[in-house]
C-alpha cells in the first residue's frame, strides 16, 4: 500500500468525496450508511465495509447510518438484528440514534411505485418468472416485450391494490419498471420491483405479502435518509444506471451517488453468508461464533480484538478491481495488537513431570516476573517455584537432533525468570516405553539467570510449578478450510474443510496468576502463541483457553522476504 504523509486513509473513494466538497455536490455534507440484510451474522467482508463507511462518516464530519436492509422476509430474523448490532458496536463505531430499517419505509416505497404506475413506468406483469427470463434476451440479443407491457394505468393501479391485499398466489403478478428491452444493460430490461411473497416479515408480521426488489428499494431507502454516498460492492456496477433511473424518474429531493469497490476475498475462508449459514446449520462448526469462523462474532471469541481488524481493513485499503486477500495478513495484524497489549504468562499445553531431587522438599520461592518486557506498566506477578515443575513435552527429546537445543538427558537448559536445570535421567513407562518424568538437579547460583563462572546454556524453557499450576483445557485452532480457494476448488466446500481445524488439549497447566482471568481476556503463553479465556465456556472452576493466534508469523516472512 502506497503510505501517505498523512495518516489518514486516502482512496478512490475519499478522492470522489473530496471532489464533491470542492464543488459543493451535497452543500458539504457526507452521509455514509451501513446497510447489512439481517438473514446471517456479519463477518470479516462486512467488517470492510463498515470499516470504510463509518471511517468515511468520521473523516469528513459527516454520517452514518445503521440501516437493515430487510426487504425479503425469507431468512431475516431479530437474531441477526442483534448480532449486527452487537458487532458494529464492538468494532468500535457509533450509529448514534440512527438506526433504521428499510422494512419502515414499505408504505413510501408502495406510495412511489403508485407514483411511477401513474407516470407510466411501470406495470403489472403476468408472466411466469421462466418466461420473465426468456423475454428478457441475453448480452447479445435484445429482450422482447412483456405482452402486459401496454396494460393500462387504471389496470396496473388496480392490479397492485389486489396484489398487495393478497388477492393473488405467489409468482402470478410481478410489478415491473418499463424501461427498455432492448438496452444494452440487462438490468435496465424492464426489471422487477415488487413480487408477491406470502411469508411473514420478522417485523412486520403479515402486514404485507408483496416485497420490494433490491434495487428499487436500496436507492430510494439512500434518499429517504438522505445519504450522499452510497458505497456497495462491484457486482452492483451494472445496477448503477437502475439506481439512478429510479431517482430521476421519481425527481426525489435526495440524490445520492453509488459507489462500488471491490469486496473483500479472504484465503483459507468463504465469505458468503448462505455457504456460512449452511456450516452452521449442517453443524459442521459450533455456531456462528465457532473460532474458526470469518464472522466478527466468531473472531472476537478466538481473540482477535477490534483493533487488529480495523487496522487490516485499513491496510488491505479498498481499490476497484477484485483480489484475494491472504489470511496471513490478518493473523499479522492480530499479532501485531497482542504484541503490545496481551500479559505474557506461563501455560504448558502437554505436561512433562520434572522433579528436581537437590531442591529440598516443601520449599517454595517465588519470582516476581513482569507480565511484558517493554511495557513495565502492565505490572508483573510472583510465579511460585518448587521441587516438581511441568514443562511442555516438546522441550525435551531422548535422542535429540543435532539443531534441538532444549533439553535432554546430560544437558542443561534455563528455566524462564529462574534456575538453570540439567536432566540427569528420564523415567520410562515400562511397558510402552514413554518419559513420563525427568529426574534433574538445579544450580542454586543460577537464580538471576545467569551463571557466575558465565557457562552459557542453549535454550529456555517455560514451566509451571505442578504444586501450584491450575489445570486447564485449551482449544488449539486453525484455519477452518484446507485450501486457500476452498469454493472454487471442490464442487462441495466441505470436502476442503481441515479435520485438524480444532484440536482439544484436556490435560493443561497454567500458572496459578490465571485465577484471576476474565472471560474474554487475552495473554501471549510464553513461547507458545496468543490465547484468550473463551468467554462461553470458561469458569472459575474450569478454565477453558482458545488458541488466537501462534506465535509464528509467516506474514512477517512474505514480507521480509520482498524486501
Ligand atoms: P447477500 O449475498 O446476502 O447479499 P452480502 O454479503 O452482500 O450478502 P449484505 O448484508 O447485503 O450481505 O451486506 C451488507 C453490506 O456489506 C453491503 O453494502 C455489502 O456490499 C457489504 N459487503 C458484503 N460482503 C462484503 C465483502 N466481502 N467485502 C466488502 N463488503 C462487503
Ligand atoms: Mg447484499
């Protein structure tokens, strides 16, 4: 990304609205909505979006409004209401008392299609959807005319009344806008503005049974608000003209402009809310806030905190043509928070006894040892010491290779904030052969962390005292799918799925400081990654940890090497 002198954002979009204020387009005034449809929880894309609409709002003094664009009573719900509402505020924007729903705006939405009937833009069609389709021609031959096109104002007013007081079975009436059949652009080929639809609305009951389209309500739910800006997604390009047909033609006060940028595509993940709520639904994650999940809602439970992703959508920017965003990247971004901001403790994901037979037996010390080591202000915590420790079974290897410097039996390794420890033996499970335990001795002048007569050790390992540790379950996750591409790959996403995507460690030990953990609270485990207290599972009977983020960023890697 091309760095400015100024911090602030700079992209086609600001570019446009700069304009605008130089010419006074809107009398100065920027209004950005956010409109989401509530029929699936917000995820990572949306976050893009709201990112840049309230950003936008903030940059320019303007704006922006929380609009639910539920115009179609399938699969809308209060749930997903809630989850929007939740998650906008938790990124950290502020609707302030503008919060709206285009289900509010049905009686003038039907007061404007009243209008354009009787200005002679639009009439009651009778033809079936698959016929709808064959009339309407494709890129390369012009559309042929509805046989009803000519029906006549007094007809189609009639016709609408019916249809709105449920007089017809779904899919016999359409209303349509008349506009051209032979245009070039499809979408302006006499397209659909209401249908008929005898479901129950999550808001407005059974008031209506005729719905209106997208692209006749968006536009016109824009200049009721007054919105200036109307950013929206590439594939809305060619409903442009649509957009402004509708505005035109009804000569609304309100003329907002529609700008589209490119949506966010993430690796390893899908974006599509109907392929989310099928994982969902087939239960093949735990809910929409499963960890593993693109949702904000799964994302704030794995950690991620709204910082780390406001600062990815500030990096990714927003352009015009479509890309695919490498996953890396935001585990970057999520890094480079918790970095700065998690404590940083001791766990041990996979216990190995230690004992240390010259460390008398009873004895405890404690180590005060600071819980960041640049950021003395977050404080420090004593960890207890004593003659039996657990470290991570990984730390030590019977026959080690020859770059594993850890421990193993006849060497010597430091123990974080403490001792020198040398591995005199390991005992075996005598019937699988297993190292169950190590028997090793401490160096008492080692306490500072160094030796006196300055022998140097490899390696330094994390520990819990075993007297002392609280046992704890930590979930080890990863990226949900396989595959960077995990739609275009398989015909079924679920066959690229990663099996491994989550594994479960029962047996941990973390220091006993983690007591005090909150729900939700975030900490670096020395050596290990960034973990957070799982906010729906976790008591103080039994701490449940999800595994952020590792520790290994390939970010980082990409990057340097390109330097
Ligand atoms: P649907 O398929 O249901 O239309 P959608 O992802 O477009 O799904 P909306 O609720 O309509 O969902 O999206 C709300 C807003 O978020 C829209 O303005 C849309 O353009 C934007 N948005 C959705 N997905 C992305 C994405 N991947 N990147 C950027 N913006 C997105
Ligand atoms: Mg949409």
């Amino acid at each position: 990304m091309v760095q400015t002198n100024s911090s602030l954002p700079s992209d086609f979009i600001r570019d446009i609205i700069e304009d605008d204020m130089k010419t006074n387009k809107y009398q100065g005034r920027v209004a950005t909505r956010f409109p989401p449809e509530p029929n699936g929880y917000p995820h990572i894309g949306h976050a893009k979006s709201i990112c840049l609409n309230f950003g936008i709002a903030a940059q320019y003094r303007g704006t922006c409004n929380l609009r639910m664009d539920d115009t179609d009573p399938t699969g809308e719900s209060m749930e997903y209401v809630n989850a929007i509402i939740r998650d906008v505020k938790w990124l950290g924007f502020d609707w302030e008392e503008r919060l709206y729903y285009a289900s509010d705006y049905y009686e003038k939405l039907y007061q404007y299609a009243l209008q354009l009937i009787k200005m002679g833009k639009a009439f009651v069609c009778s033809l079936s959807a698959d016929e709808i389709r064959q009339y309407r021609g494709t890129f390369t031959e012009p559309g042929k005319e509805s046989p009803y096109r000519n029906r006549t104002i007094e007809e189609n007013l009639d016709l609408l009344e019916r249809m709105r007081a449920g007089e017809f079975p779904d899919g016999t009436h359409v209303l349509r806008a008349k506009i051209d059949m032979a245009s070039p652009n499809i979408t302006m080929r006499d397209p659909v503005m209401y249908r008929i639809k005898k479901e129950t609305h999550y808001r407005t009951g059974d008031a209506w049974c005729i719905y209106p389209m997208y692209d006749f309500a968006h536009c016109l739910s824009d200049s009721i608000e007054g919105i200036t800006h109307s950013i929206c997604t590439l594939e809305f390009e060619n409903n442009r003209p649509l957009y402004d047909w509708f505005l035109d033609e009804l000569e609304v006060e309100h003329q907002p402009q529609q700008i589209e940028f490119a949506r966010l595509n993430l690796s390893y993940t899908i974006m599509s809310k109907r392929k989310l709520l099928e994982l969902v639904e087939r239960k093949l994650v735990n809910g929409w806030d499963d960890p593993r999940m693109p949702t904000i809602s799964g994302m704030r439970r794995r950690g991620y905190t709204p910082e780390a992703i406001r600062s990815f959508c500030e990096r990714i920017g927003v352009a015009k043509n479509d890309s695919i965003v490498d996953m890396a990247l935001l585990e970057h971004c999520v890094r480079e928070d918790l970095n700065e901001r998690a404590p940083r403790v001791m766990a041990v994901l996979r216990p190995l006894r230690v004992v240390i037979d010259n460390y008398p037996e009873g004895r405890v010390e404690e180590f005060e040892c600071p819980y960041h080591p640049k950021n003395t202000a977050m404080g420090s915590r004593k960890v207890p010491f004593s003659r039996e420790l657990y470290i991570d079974a990984d730390d030590f290897m019977e026959n080690p290779p020859k770059k594993f410097y850890r421990l193993s039996t006849g060497r010597e390794v430091r123990l974080r904030y403490g001792y020198f420890i040398k591995c005199v033996r390991a005992v075996k499970n005598e019937r699988t052969g297993e190292v169950v335990e190590l028997r090793c001795t401490y160096d008492p002048e080692t306490r500072s962390g160094f030796a006196p007569d300055g022998r140097k050790v490899d390696a330094t390992i994390h520990w819990v005292s075993a007297l002392h540790a609280l046992p704890a379950q930590v979930r080890l996750y990863d990226r949900l799918f396989r595959v960077a591409d995990p739609l275009t790959k398989e015909s079924d996403m679920t066959l690229s799925l990663d099996p491994k995507s989550l594994e479960i460690l029962r047996s941990c030990q973390v220091e006993p400081s983690m007591a005090a953990a909150i729900s939700g609270s975030l900490y670096q485990f020395e050596r290990v990654g960034y973990f957070c207290v799982d906010s729906v599972d976790s008591s103080d009977k039994a701490l449940v940890f999800n595994r952020t983020v590792t520790l290994r960023d390939a970010w980082a890697k990409i990057t340097e090497k390109g330097k």
